[in-house]
C-alpha cells in the first residue's frame, strides 16, 4: 500500500483528517534518508514553502510513528530523531551521548531472544524500540584521554567493542 493511503488509512480509523499540513509533512519525510529531526523537517518544509508550525509538526509526527511510517530515535537531550521504515528492515539503534551519532544495527540473536523472554511471560509482542546508550569509538577515545589527563595515570576506559555490522545512521539535513 502507498504510503500516503496508508497514512490516510491510519487517520480515518482514528477519525482525523487528511489535511494539507499532514500531506506536506508526509510528502517532505517520504523525502528523507537516514535519522532526521523536527528541526530538519520544519526547514525543509519552509524552504519548500510550506507554511507548517512547530506546533503542527510535534503533532503529526507521533501519528506518523503509530502508524508505522516512521520510526522514533529517543535522544539523550529529550530531542528525538525520526527515520522512514518504508522499504526497510527493522533495526535497533546505538546512541552516542556525546556527539549524537546514531549506529544500527541487527542481531537475530537479541532478537530472539526478546522474543523468548516474551513467550516466557505469555506477553504478545507487537513490536519494539531497543536502543543502546553509549559512547561511539571516537568519543570513547576522548574519554580514554580524558581520564588520563584528570587522574595522571594509566587508568584507562575499557576499551569499546566496536559496532559490528553497524551502519552509521547519518544526519540528513542542509
Ligand atoms: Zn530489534
Ligand atoms: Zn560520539
Ligand atoms: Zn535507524
């Protein structure tokens, strides 16, 4: 189904309108590639001379996650990035609490064993967000240098497994 049936779809369930906004909103984010946030989005969308508010954008974008159009990065300053799932495999995300990057990564492995855990609590999973906080290799790095300029020694931080697989998960933005 094409996305935009599918939004529509969505809001006449939940009895909303398909309005102009919701269709250039939707229309700016079928546009995006990788992790992008209101901020982007607002920009784009004025650039592209579409008179959208703020306001109007921190409403649609919950209806856009719960109608699985979008996906919902949590970020560690209370922001949130977002990212088309459309033509996309489901993925879970690593985020750097110092300069943001966003990894993702698959694992069938956490994957099932989610799902194990859920069968052993009889709760039927209709979906999930498993997100990692951490440290990317470079600011990881940082810290290592960090800690052997306040402590004058060689106490260093463990050193980080690297992200395995992981794509880095880009800012799409000017
Ligand atoms: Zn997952
Ligand atoms: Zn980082
Ligand atoms: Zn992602």
């Amino acid at each position: 189904m094409p996305a935009i049936e599918r939004f529509a779809k969505y809001l006449s369930e939940n009895r909303l309108k398909m309005t102009r906004e919701r269709r250039a909103i939707l229309a700016d984010v079928l546009s995006v590639r990788g992790h992008f946030d209101v901020d982007d989005l607002l920009a784009r969308l004025r650039r592209s001379g579409h008179h959208v508010s703020r306001a109007t954008l921190y409403r649609t974008l919950p209806r856009l996650v719960e109608s699985g159009l979008i996906h919902k990065v949590e970020m560690v300053d209370g922001q949130a990035r977002y990212e088309l799932m459309i033509g996309r495999h489901h993925h879970d995300h690593m985020v750097c609490l110092r300069c943001g990057t966003i990894l993702e990564f698959e694992s069938p492995e956490v994957e099932r064993i989610q799902e194990d855990v859920c069968r052993r609590k009889k709760f039927v999973m209709t979906g999930h967000t498993h997100q990692i906080r951490g440290y990317c290799v470079s600011c990881a790095g940082d810290d290592r240098a960090r800690a052997l300029d306040s402590r004058g020694s060689n106490v260093a931080g463990r050193s980080r497994a690297g992200a395995g697989g992981a794509r880095a998960g880009g800012r799409t933005g000017p």
